[in-house]
C-alpha cells in the first residue's frame, strides 16, 4: 500500500510542475501603463467640442490646450489657466470654471494640459552622477589627499528626507516652461494683454521663473494655493514671491495644507520689505469644488485685474 501511494505523490508533483512551467511560458510580458498625460489628452480628445481643443507644438511636444473665446462686448486680454501638476485643465478646483466664466468678463481663455512627473530623475541624475569618469577621478585624489576618517565617526547633522526631491521639481519645471512659452507666443499674438492664472506646484515653478527675469510680459500673475513640494525650496518661495514683475494676486483656502499655511506670513514680510505694492493676498473659506467657491473665486479676480486694466 505504501508504494503505491508513494508513486501516485511522484506523479502528482511532476504533473503539477510541469503544469507551473507551462504557466511560466505562456505568461504574458509586462506592459507599462500609458502616461497620465495620454489618457488626458485621449478623454480631451474624446469628450470636448472640436473647436475647443488646439494642439500647440512646444519644441519636438506637441500638447493639447482648451481654447474658448470671450463672448461679452469688450474684449479685455487673454487669459492662460495652468492646472496643478497630477491635474487636468477641467478640474473642478475652480480652473474648469474660470475657462468658461471669464469668457463672460471679457477674456479669451487658454486651458493647457500638464506634462507627465519623471519619478526617476533624481536617480537619473544620480547615475550620471556616478558614471562621469571625471567626477571618479576627482573623488580618487580627493581620497588620496584627504586622511583616512573612516575609523572615527564624529558627530553630525542628518537632514530629513524631503517630500519630493528637488530633481524631481526641476525637470518638471523645465517641461512647464517649455510648454508656457509655447502658449504665451499663442496669446500675444491676440492681445497685448495676457493674465496666468495657475495653480499648486505649477503656481509654485512659475514664480520661480519669473523671478529670474523672465522674457514674458504678463499684465498679472495669479496663483491658487502656490506651494513647492521641496521643503527648502518652499520655504524660498516667500522671497521669490515679492521678486516677480508682474502684479500677483495670492489666493489660498482655509483647507490648504500646512505647507502653504505656514508661509504665508512669510510672504507678507518679504513683500514689504522689498515694497512690491501690486501684491494682494486673499483668503478664501469654505470647499474649492462648491459653486458659492467658484463665484468669490472669480469676483477676487474680476476686482483685482480691474484695478490694473
């Protein structure tokens, strides 16, 4: 009785092995998943009015904008509506309803469409760190002049690990700009009078790049709830936001995080001292996405540009 048993286990576990292995072969290859970006453009596409959605060529990028034409009696300049990044131009954070609202103000409005984050580019930029020979050849004298301390393990300051690597914010600054260039030459050739209206990290880039004497000439820039996903980048932005040539309206909600809580004395500060007087901070209660939002949202707006133009 044993050996039977015994041989009928034999059998039973080459049947399941083989039957593993067939799995093994017929086992399909790993497909990555589109990009974010594409399946915006794919749902743009798809669900918006044809005269609505404009391609726009940013270098060797071709990127989708919502493109929708002021429809009071007086036309007063051109608005471009950046959306925050991991977001698209029809949220419902109040960028979906400025395209359509400012319309009725006298604006013609361009909604573009954010590129993709690159997780990978701090690693990126850490192997091409590692591969330089220079740099292998630097660290080799450095080594051979410096003493050996390996031994000896003094005491020293450890930084926290930041949110998001500055790397990471660069190379999507870098692929914003691009785009924001290419649609700031679209809208001057409309009007004279171009206002951008941004929100989160893209309000956060923008300031940046404004700050360093950008070739655009903006009437006014807006930012909802600007902030930098750097910690120490962030904390710069106070500064950086009284250095900006363009008249800045800095709107906030209650409900924003810490990060953009915390800063906004900061910037009052910093705007004093370096006396830029078309600076305006406002605050707004309540949720982003509810329509009584959405109406202070675009009257805090309304009045300001007036006042300029």
């Amino acid at each position: 009785m044993f050996i039977p048993q015994m041989f009928k286990a034999i059998i039973t576990t080459l049947v399941l092995g083989c039957t593993l292995i067939g799995f093994q072969a017929l086992s399909a290859e790993y497909i990555a998943p589109p990009p974010f970006s594409k399946n915006i453009d794919a749902d743009i596409s798809r669900l918006a009015q044809n005269d609505e959605v404009k391609p726009i060529l940013a270098g060797d990028t071709e990127f989708l904008t919502l493109y929708s034409e002021y429809i009071s009696a007086d036309f007063r300049g051109v608005v471009i509506l950046i959306p925050d990044w991991q977001s698209t131009p029809t949220n419902n954070a109040g960028i979906n309803f400025l395209r359509k609202e400012l319309n009725n103000q006298g604006y013609t409005s361009y909604a573009m469409t954010v590129p993709d984050i690159d997780w990978q580019a701090a690693q990126d930029d850490a192997a091409k760190t590692i591969s330089d020979p220079v740099g292998k050849n630097n660290e080799t004298a450095n080594a051979n002049t410096k003493p050996d301390t390996s031994t000896q393990k003094q005491p020293h300051h450890a930084d926290y690990v930041e949110q998001v690597n500055t790397e990471v914010v660069d190379n999507y600054k870098l692929k914003l700009v691009a785009r924001y260039k290419a649609l700031y030459q679209q809208a001057a050739m409309e009007s004279e009078n171009i206002v951008v209206i941004a929100q989160g990290t893209s309000a956060g880039v923008l300031l940046e790049h404004y700050a360093e004497f950008s070739d655009s000439r903006i009437n006014a820039f807006i930012s909802l709830s600007s902030y930098l996903p750097n910690t120490k980048r962030n904390a710069k932005l106070s500064q950086i936001t009284s250095l900006v040539a363009p008249a800045l309206l800095d709107i906030y909600f209650a409900t924003d995080s810490n990060d953009i809580l915390m800063n906004l004395k900061n910037r009052q500060r910093w705007v004093n001292r370096n006396a830029k007087f078309d600076y305006r901070q406002r605050q707004l209660f309540g949720l982003r996405d509810a329509p009584q939002q959405h109406a202070r949202l675009s009257k805090e707006i309304d009045g300001f540009l007036r006042r300029l133009f």
